[in-house]
C-alpha cells in the first residue's frame, strides 16, 4: 500500500529537515527564555 516516492520529493524533504535543524537551536533558546520568565516573575 506504499506509494512510490520521486526523487523530487525525497528531496524536498530532506531540505525542509535539513532547515528545521539549522533552526531548532532558536527554537530551543526561545522556549528557555520563556520559561525563565515565567519562574522569574511568580
């Protein structure tokens, strides 16, 4: 029941992958800085 995938989109998912890993380390400070936040101001 797999459908086949084409290169071009084999591609195209390893290069919105590749894009989330540059940016998951703003992601994680982001949520840090929240977080921080939040225990610094109760």
């Amino acid at each position: 029941m797999t459908k086949k995938l084409t290169k071009k989109q084999i591609k195209n998912a390893s290069d919105i992958l590749i894009s989330w890993k540059k940016k998951m380390p703003f992601y994680y400070a982001t949520a840090i800085i929240i977080v921080f936040l939040i225990v610094l101001f109760q």
